[in-house]
C-alpha cells in the first residue's frame, strides 16, 4: 500500500518535499508513496495541488487520512500538532528539532506515541555524521562541541523568546559587521531556543549524543565568506570524529539550509521504498 503523506508547511523545505513527492523524482516512487494534505498557514485561493487537498484549516487537514505527517512549518507546528497525530496513530517527522528544547513537549510526545502506537521521528537536517554519533553515544561518556557559521543576513530578526513567536532584538548591528563575529556562546538548548530558525540542527545534533544541556556551541556571523559552515568535534565510546560542513543555504530561506528537504525527502524515501539507506 502506497505510504498517504500529510504535510504541514509550503515554505522552502514542504514545497520542494511535496514536488519530489508528486513528481515521483529523488527515489521517489508514485506506486509507493502520496501526498494527499498540505497544511499551510493562510489561505491560498489560487494554488491547487491536484487531487492533494491544500487548506488552512487543521480539521479539515487532520480528517484525511495519512500514515505519516510531516512538518515543515516551524516550531509552533510542532507544539500544535505533533501529540494529536502521535496520538492518532500517525506518525510524526519532525524538522524543526529545536521546539524539543522544551522537555515536556518532549516526554508529551513520547507519550503520545506510546498511547498511538505510533512513532515520533527527528529528521536529521542539516546535521551530517549523525549515524556515527549517535551510535558511538549509546554507550555513556560522549563530549560534543558545535560552531555554528552564517553569513549575517541569516541572522539578522532571528532570535526570539524561547517557545513564543516573539522576536527579540538581535544581539549585535549585523549589517554593520566587518568580520566573523561571535555572538554566542552556550548550549545547544539555548541556541536552539533563542534561534529556532537558524539552530534546529544544534538541537538534533545534542539530542542525538551528550544531551542538551551538555553540548557546548558557537554561534558566528561571517560578512566574509558568505556561506553557511559548521564545525562539530565529537568524542565517545567508539572514538574521535571531526567534521567540518560548508553547505549552501536555501534560495528561498537564508536561514535554513538547502539540505533540509532532502533530508526530508530521504526519510521519506526510506519509510516508502523497498531498500532502506543509512538506518
């Protein structure tokens, strides 16, 4: 039976993800999985998506029926709509990791799933390596450090107070930067919390190894090179690993990258295909 997708968001991630589903293109293939629901935050009268229902309004989303839903639409997403999916039995691929620096909407979800017999997913994102790390983490002891590196339009309106939509000051005048700037320094809870938009991936990368509160980060603006970069040095039970990343950022999106929905996408594929990779 061909896998039913529900996806919430149409932005610069669910748009390129619900094409690569209905164009059957990246693996895809249209006998074994369908988009049938996109959920998007304001009316769109003049978009169609075919047969697929496209609409604003959750119950009417939430009625039709689909094996997995997707979310791609930010944090508030996630604490709106991940536990009644978990709890119905759907499950639930989640992109926007850094709402789980909130530990009860964590164990919420958890819980949810256990009730739906389903399964809550954390899409790797941006975050490479993690297959590695997360085994080596399974035994006790790891130590995990993060550099984040964007240019400062990626930065710029992007930190908010942990768990709202209301955005903050930024820290530093980024337009008036003339060199990489650290702006700062912490935990990979805290940046993920007060850049939800940028810092997804430090959340996904912590929750995957030493723990929120244990993984240290870097947060940089970079007028220089304009391009999105990020160092992690790990270390655990199966040994040492460094990896330096230099990935583009999305056309649509400077403060995600263009990597994201096809980690979506490879997720989806895995759920869908006959053979599955990198599990």
């Amino acid at each position: 039976m061909s896998l039913r997708v529900g996806l919430i968001g149409h932005g610069a991630v669910g748009s390129m993800v619900a094409k690569a589903i209905q164009t059957s293109t990246h693996g895809l293939s249209p006998t074994r999985i369908t988009l049938v629901a996109v959920l998007v935050q304001t009316s769109r009268d003049n978009e169609t998506l075919g047969e697929c229902l496209m609409t604003n309004d959750p119950t009417a989303f939430f009625q039709v029926p689909f094996d997995v839903c997707v979310e791609c639409a930010g944090q508030q997403a996630v604490r709106q709509h991940a536990v009644a999916a978990l709890e119905r039995g759907q499950k639930f691929l989640c992109t926007s990791i850094g709402a789980l620096t909130d530990d009860a909407l964590m164990q919420q979800c958890e819980e949810a799933a256990i009730r739906g017999n389903s399964q809550f997913q954390l899409a790797a994102g941006a975050m490479p390596g993690l297959d590695w790390m997360s085994s080596s983490a399974l035994e006790p002891g790891s130590v995990v450090t993060a550099v984040q590196t964007k240019p400062p339009i990626s930065w710029i309106g992007a930190r908010y107070e942990p768990g709202t939509s209301t955005a903050l000051p930024d820290v530093v005048d980024f337009k008036t930067l003339v060199k990489p700037t650290i702006f700062f320094e912490g935990t990979a809870r805290e940046a993920a919390s007060y850049y939800p938009k940028n810092s997804n991936v430090l959340a996904m990368l912590a929750l995957s190894t030493c723990g929120l509160d244990a993984c240290m980060v870097q947060l940089i603006a970079d007028p220089v090179d304009q391009s999105m970069r990020q160092v992690i040095n790990y270390e655990g039970s199966a040994g040492k690993l460094t990896l330096q990343v230099c990935g583009k950022k999305s056309p649509s999106n400077p403060k995600t990258s263009q990597v994201v929905p096809l980690s979506v996408i490879k997720a989806l594929r895995n759920m869908s295909a006959p053979v599955g990779f990198g599990l």
